[in-house]
C-alpha cells in the first residue's frame, strides 16, 4: 500500500480490537520500567505511528468501549458470554494507551453503554454531515464493522497481530461474503456470529444466509417469502423469526448516541514533536522514538 497525499482522510481506530491483537501478538517480556508488561500498548504505538505516516490524515479519532454492561448485554444476557476475561496486566495498558494518545493531541471517545463499534457509526455519521466528500479508513481486527463500508469508507483490517493486514472495500466484502456491506446486519442475523456468541437461525450457514440474502434482498422479504422457500429453510425460520430479529438488533451498530463530544474533532492539534517524544521515553520505547526521528520534517512537526 502506497502513502495516501489526502488531506481529506479520517482515520478511526477501534483501541480494544488493536490493543487485543498486540497483546496476543507481542511478547509478555516486553516491559516498562516498573516491569509491568506494555506489549500491547507498544504494538498500538507502532501501528498508530505507521498509520500517520502513510495516510497522513487531516483527522484521526480513537474509539474505546466503556466500562460494564451494554445495551446488547441489557437485550441478551449471554451476549460475548464465551469471551475470555483477559489478564489484569492487559486491562492495565489501556490508560496507558489513552496517555500515548493525549500525547499525540488525538481525541478519545467512549460512552457507557455502547461499544467502540457504535461510537466509530456515530462518528462518521456526522462527519459524513459536515463533509460529504470526506475519506475515512476504519482501523480494527473486527469485520462486524464492516457494516459500515461505502464508497468513501474502507475498512483496513488487522488479520494478524498488528503487522499483518487486509483492507477492505465494497468489493472485498462481497467477495468473502457474497452480499454487500449494507446486508451484513442481516447476514450475521441469519447465521449467527459465534465470535460474540450470538445464535442466529440453528442450520442456517453463511452460504444459505448469502444466498438467501442474494435472492430476497434483506430479512424483512425473507420472511415475507417463506412459501417460496424449500421446506426445511421455511420451518427453521419460521421456528427461529424472533431469535433472527433479536440477532439482528445485536449486531446493527448504533449511529444515534447522545452525548458524544464531537467538538473534540475540530479542535484537534498539529502534532508537537516534543511532547510526543517525552510521553514515548517515559514508557522507554526507545525504537519508536529512533523512528520519530527519522520522520521528522523541518517544521518540528510529524507527518
């Protein structure tokens, strides 16, 4: 991938899926002076830093998932039920990575109740306002948000770590899953997403749903046309129609959140390269400031 000289580029990160990537991908005996682990905060440094430099974009955001229950736990109690508590040595990076962040003058959103997913909807939502025109890339190791892709949206994809990577457009999508990014919510309805531990329709595989979805278009038709089905795909969502429709409600993202500080995106500020450069010495990441040097243009400012 080649560098993007787009001044009109937003940038969206997804902190917990990097965060997690780095944690699982980088080794535990990467430490900061007080021996603590900072492997994770380091891979989402690294990845951010590589980010900046190839897209330089006008605008970029981080989106956090809040504390506790959310709406979809409040609609479904067994929801990511099948998810791993992770270590404390992870949940304690995550301020650390909110510090780098403020260190790089890029702001941080979250909001109770809500996942990082519905505050990346929100967002573009309303810079999709403001600026029709605008370009925005999706950084993130979760294809649920590909919900969101469109012709001036992609989704760049963490396959692996944060080093291996896919970025996803329109095509992409209907490549791997045969329908467009706009019947993904119905999709993972029809089929169920295990990753979150939601059942969709028992017996329905991602090629049915694809095909079925390709046939009739959205879930309200399907149901609409189950005497045009065979005899087992009509009993199995006719048996299942209120799980499919409480599938579909957990996986839709949220573009309406109330009380998210957008403001904060048009007060961001040029980089300051000292201030960058201090925060990275206090959590020792002498090789990333090696590269900061490398990067630096004569206006004492990155990028």
């Amino acid at each position: 991938m080649t560098k993007k000289n787009n001044n009109n580029t937003m940038i969206i990160i997804d902190a917990q899926a990097v965060l997690h990537r780095a944690w699982h991908a980088l080794p535990k005996t990467l430490t900061d002076k007080n021996h603590k682990p900072i492997n994770a905060v380091y891979g989402f440094t690294m990845l951010l830093l590589k980010l900046l430099k190839q897209y330089s974009p006008q605008k970029t955001a981080v989106a956090f998932d809040s504390k506790g229950p959310t709406f979809r736990h409040k609609k479904y109690k067994d929801y990511k039920a099948n998810r791993p508590l992770q270590p404390q040595e992870f949940y304690d990076q995550i301020d650390k990575a909110k510090k780098i962040l403020k260190g790089f003058n890029i702001p941080v959103f979250a909001k109770k109740g809500y996942e990082a997913d519905d505050i990346i909807a929100s967002i573009i939502k309303h810079q999709k306002k403001r600026n029709p025109s605008k370009d925005f890339l999706i950084v993130t190791g979760d294809l649920d948000l590909s919900q969101l892709i469109d012709e001036k949206t992609k989704l760049y994809f963490l396959k692996q770590g944060v080093a291996t990577l896919k970025v996803y457009d329109k095509k992409d999508i209907k490549k791997r899953f045969g329908i467009g990014p706009e019947k993904v919510a119905d999709f993972k309805a029809l089929c169920g997403d295990s990753s979150d531990n939601i059942p969709g329709a028992p017996g329905i595989g991602p090629k049915t749903a694809s095909n079925l979805l390709q046939k009739y278009d959205n879930l309200e038709n399907i149901f609409n046309s189950l005497d045009q089905c065979n005899k087992r795909i009509k009993k199995i969502i006719s048996d299942n129609k209120e799980q499919i429709k409480r599938a579909k409600e957990l996986v839709e993202l949220k573009y309406e959140i109330k009380g998210i500080d957008f403001e904060k995106l048009n007060n961001q500020q040029k980089f300051d390269i000292n201030q960058i450069i201090k925060m990275l010495k206090k959590f020792n990441f002498q090789s990333l400031i090696k590269r900061i040097y490398k990067i630096e243009n004569k206006q004492g400012n990155l990028f």
